[in-house]
C-alpha cells in the first residue's frame, strides 16, 4: 500500500535510517549527522542484527557497509530489496570499483556511497533516495485517483471550439506522435497534457512534467538529462534526468518557449536519435519517451527571431492542439463557475454556494486575459468571501491583471489631444498589459511583443516620463 503523503503543512513522521557498519566510530558519526536533520537513526554491527532490525523496527532506508563481520554488504541488500517491503539500500564501501557498483545495482542498490565518504555526499544521497520515494508515491496516488475516472472530466466545457480539442485528443493519443499545445496562459494546456497520457498505450508508464520556465538556466540541461558525479560544482552524486524518469511513459515539457538554444540542440537530438547524454558524459542513454510540448508563445514567430529552432519546431509540431482563450468559449463560463463552485465549496457537508444571476453577467461580461485560471481563483475568492452563501456581484473581485485596461479614444479626442499623444497612451498601455501577461517579468513581456530586453525598458522608460 502507498504511504499516504502529508497535507501541506502537516507535520511529516521522521525518516528512518538504519545504518549497518561493524566500524562504531561511522555509526555514531551518521547517527549524530543524520539525527540532527531530523533522521530517525538505528544502529546494527552486523548482518543478523541489522536484519533484526528491518522486521522489528521497519525501517525506511539501509545504509549498509560492503563488508560486514558476518556476510556480505551485497548479500544484505539483495534480501532487502527483493523482501516484500523491498527496502530501498544505499551501500558504503571503501572499493568504489565499477564492478562493485555494478554489483550493487544490479542487486536493488539505490546508489552507493565511497569510503572516505564527506557527510554532505551521504546527506545528499540519503535526500535524493526520499525523493525518488515521494515521487514514486506521487506518481501511483496519482496512476490511482485517474484510474477510476476519466481525465477528460476535468476539462469542463462544451462549446464548439472545445469539441474540437476532445475530438482532436482522441485522434492522437492513441498515437506515439510528438503533440505540441499551445493557447494563452490559464487556457488548461496541462489537462490536455494529462488526457493525451491517459487515453495513450504508454497509461501505465510515467507521466513527467517540467516547467521549462521555472527552472535556473543553469539547471534545466541537468533536470532533463541528468549528471554524472562531478561533473560540475554540487555534482556529489550521479543523478538520473527528467528524460530518464519518464522512460516507457511521457514527458510533458511545458513553456517550451523558455529553452536556451543550447538546450533546444539536445533536445532535438532526443526526438530525432532517441537517446541523450547526461552532463558530464559521452555515453547515449536511451529515450523511450512521448514527448508532448506546451507554449503560450507563437514559435513561428520565435523561429522568424531566431529564438527557436526551426528544425525542433517542426520536431516538436506533428500534431499541434490550439486550446481557445475563454473569451472566445463564453458559453463554457456557466458550467466552469458551477465546477469550481463544487471544487471550492465553503462547507463540504453543507448546499453548494448560488451564484446570482447579476454575479453571472458580470462574469460573462469580464474579459478573461487570466482565462480559466483566472475564474477559478475569482470563483473560490467568492465562495470565501460569501463563506458559503450567495455570491452576488459585490462577492465578484478580479485581480488587477485580470483587469483590461483599455484607452477610451473618442475621450481622448473631446479633450483636444493629439494623434502622436493618443498614439503614445495606447503604447504605453499595451507595454504595461504586457508586463502583466508576463507577471511583471521584463524578459517575457519584451520576447511577447518581439523587442529586446532593452528596446522594451527603453520605450517604458520613455513613454512613462512623457506621460
């Protein structure tokens, strides 16, 4: 059964480590190190005790020593790791030999550590193990809430233009074809993602996501990829991608715009050989992965500046999904409000919150540039702000990037102003949208509108000191 993964803000119970070594100096060095992180440290000297231990105490992971008095480290791991708990095992050993760690992952070794071993290296192999779990435990919570009920049921809408996208994730996903999606930010680009994956033969392999934007640039190449040990400073251990991990399954790669070309380059190779190399090694490992790309920019555009590769984006569109901004899918609004108002209800034992037919004018009437995401935080907003009652207009908030600014020209015109002073309002309100749609990052909002960084800080600058 998988273990149930803390609420957020709930207390996590302590790791427990048992650490099997016949050297008393080394157990009671990591017991210290490892306890004062908020390990739970048991102690064995030996193979039978410590296999004592693993029934009695039920340990999470062994750290085990090569050589032990009385058997094999290696012996050790192999009874854990095929034992019905299948106890995650990280070795020690002083013979940091390629046939020993060959031997240690062939045998369910999650990695090994070499004697003399820094304590940082220990701690970050330890960490690195608890995360492969969490992911591990994410990922079957997730492979069990989707497997009774279909994924398309979260996307909520039945206009024209979405019918179009079901019948469109219905051709593809049985297919191994590279989908790229695109639609405004908050359009539901990863429920597509998620449907396309569930509907697919590759359902019960792995579904990876990256937020391409998210990531340091310095970090992205090894999130996707992978490293080797040292291959660059923090490097301790060698460490499996995102490519890798969702091996017989799916990556999702969403803000595929954000990519460095450096990194467009590797990832071409991928799509094209199938295989990549990790950071800091010359040896293919490959890829059997659905690629399925995400973006709320136009890569035509992208491709004419020279920000994207031309070749990767014909790679990356085979299949191309357009989601529709909410704006252009109004009639879908009735239906989101009811959803979200069920998804964030006040009181789950208590009736749904009523929205009032003044309250829904005003969000047919509203302009969405925040889409669906948008709605939902302005619908959950309401239902707290109505703790549970009426949602009437007065309940209705929308944050200040959901708010289009607009130039009422025939305004301006009554007021005697110029074509050049209109002009330069207009400009300057499209910049400032910009920043909103980017989230007040520079970058974004220059690369949405086609300027540099600098051609965009240059007109703002200007057009705010005449204004």
């Amino acid at each position: 059964m998988t273990e149930r993964l803390p609420l957020e803000g709930e207390r996590r119970p302590a790791r427990r480590v048992l650490v099997a070594d016949d050297d008393a100096s080394i157990r009671d060095l990591l017991r210290i190190f490892l306890g004062e992180r908020g390990y739970d440290v048991l102690e064995a000297d030996n193979a039978d005790e410590a296999e004592r231990l693993v029934e009695a105490r039920q340990p999470d992971l062994l750290l085990v020593d090569i050589r032990l008095p009385d058997a094999s480290g290696l012996d050790l791991v192999k009874k854990v790791a095929t034992a019905p708990s299948r106890l995650g095992a990280i070795l020690m050993t002083a013979y940091g030999s390629a046939n020993v760690a060959i031997q240690a992952m062939q045998l369910g070794a999650f990695d090994y550590v070499t004697k003399p071993f820094e304590l940082a290296a220990v701690l970050m192999t330890v960490e690195r193990y608890f995360e492969h779990q969490d992911l591990v435990a994410e990922v079957e919570a997730l492979r069990t809430d989707l497997a009774g009920r279909d994924p398309l049921e979260r996307i909520v809408g039945n206009s024209a233009r979405m019918q179009d996208v079901y019948k469109m994730i219905g051709r593809v996903a049985a297919s191994e074809a590279t989908v790229l999606v695109w639609g405004e930010t908050g359009t539901g680009k990863e429920l597509v993602a998620d449907a396309i994956h569930q509907h697919s033969g590759r359902r019960d392999g792995p579904l990876i996501k990256v937020n391409c934007a998210a990531l340091p640039e310095n970090l992205l190449e090894s999130e996707l990829f992978g490293h080797e040990r040292g291959s660059f400073t923090g490097a301790m251990t060698q460490r499996r991608g995102r490519f890798e991990l969702a091996n017989h399954g799916t990556i999702f790669l969403d803000e595929i715009g954000e990519l460095t070309l450096s990194t467009q380059r590797k990832l071409l190779r991928v799509l094209q050989e199938r295989e990549f190399e990790r950071v800091g090694s010359s040896t293919p490992v490959k890829a059997d992965v659905r690629v399925i790309a995400a973006t709320n920019k136009d890569l035509r555009q992208e491709v004419q500046h020279a920000r994207f590769r031309e070749d990767l984006y014909y790679r990356l569109n085979v299949i191309s999904i357009e989601l529709p901004p909410l704006r252009e899918r109004r009639d879908d609004i009735p239906a989101l409000v009811g959803h979200f108002v069920e998804k964030h209800r006040w009181d789950p034992a208590g009736p749904l919150s009523q929205v009032s037919a003044e309250a829904m004018a005003r969000l047919l009437a509203h302009d969405w540039p925040g889409n669906v995401r948008e709605l939902e935080n302005t619908i959950e907003r309401a239902v707290v702000t109505a703790q549970g009652g009426p949602v009437g207009p007065d309940e209705l908030t929308f944050t200040p990037a959901g708010e289009r600014r607009t130039v009422d020209i025939t305004e301006r015109l009554r007021k005697g102003m110029s074509h050049q002073d209109i002009l330069a309002e207009v400009e300057r309100h499209v910049l400032e949208q910009a920043l909103d749609f980017a989230e007040g990052d520079h970058h974004r909002a220059a690369a949405a509108l086609s300027l540099t960084r600098r051609e965009f800080d240059r007109l703002l600058n200007t057009l705010k000191s005449t204004g």
